[in-house]
C-alpha cells in the first residue's frame, strides 16, 4: 500500500508500487486532468508536481512517490496559480487543448523556482511539446502570469498591516486577548 497527498488529500493506494503515477491519478483517483501523450516522458502532458518538482507521471512508479505532495492540474483553479489559467486564456494559449494541463504544470513548477523567469529560462524550463504549435503564446502567458503573481505578492505584503489591525480590531470586539 502507498500513501500519496494529492492536491492536500491523503489516500492510501493498494496497487503495485511500479504502477505509474498516472494511471493512479487518473483510473484510481478519478483525476482525469493529467494526460496520457506518450508513456515515455518525453511530451509533458502528464506533468505533476512531487515536492514542488516538475515530474513525468506516465513513467513515475508509485512506490518511488509514496508519501510525497502531488499536486495535479485539479488543484490550480482557486489556488495562488490561478493567474496562470487566467494568463493562458488571455493569451489564448489554447489550441486543441490536449497538452495544456501538463504544460501550465510545468509553467508552475517554473514559476515557483524562478519567480520572474525570462524568455530564455522559459524556452530552457519547459520542454512540453505542443501539437498545436503555440509555444510563443505559452512564453507570452508565463510572463503575464508572473507578472501578475509579483503584483499579488507585492499587495499582500502592502495588505499585511491592515489585515493584522482589522484581526486584532475583531478581537478585541470578541474579547479575545
């Protein structure tokens, strides 16, 4: 039995521990986001996160992951990434769609190591292949979506302050000391 955090949930796996981490997501998880390209991690498409690690599913065994954070496409909307989806629907990143999930993971994992990532660090960093052939528009939206996540990080340290003062405010009206 494998233990996996995936997107902040714990399962226990009953599998064997050299089945792909992707045929777990997807037929034992019902993930179904991260896509099955070529079984040889050479495309992308099944691209996760592992420990904040940019990671081939399609030929990671589960048994190599046991206890790791895994974090798959399901888990961006909502979430401090989500500028990311919003920058590739601004830039109409998406053609066919197939890649897309594996490509904004990996487009994370970049931003997470390398906040404001050139285009040569991009073109370096993601080694996805499209079909579709939008890498420019990939490159364009990586570079709005961090832009937009400096500004965020910058607002929430302007904000820090004033949300501080309105809990203590709070608190003191709740008699909490």
């Amino acid at each position: 039995m494998s233990i996996l955090i995936v997107n902040g949930a714990t399962h226990e796996i009953e599998a064997d521990p050299q089945m792909p981490l992707l045929w777990v997501l997807r037929d034992k998880l019902g993930l179904t986001g991260t896509k099955f390209g070529c079984g040889i991690a050479a495309c992308g498409a099944c691209t996760v996160l592992v420990d904040g690690v940019v990671t081939r599913a399609c030929t990671m065994p589960i048994g190599a992951v046991d206890g790791s954070q895994i974090t798959t496409i399901e888990s961006v909307a909502e979430s401090k990434w989500e500028p990311v989806q919003q920058a590739w629907v601004e830039k109409q990143v998406v053609q066919c769609g197939y890649c897309q999930s594996g490509m904004i993971m990996a487009s994370i994992g970049l931003l997470e190591r390398t906040p404001t990532p050139s285009r040569e660090q991009i073109r370096e960093s993601i080694d996805n292949l499209c079909r579709c052939g939008t890498y420019q528009r990939v490159e364009d939206a990586i570079l709005l979506a961090a832009e937009r996540l400096v500004e965020s990080r910058k607002q929430a340290v302007v904000d820090a302050p004033k949300r501080a003062a309105s809990r203590k405010k709070w608190r003191r009206k709740a008699g909490i000391r």
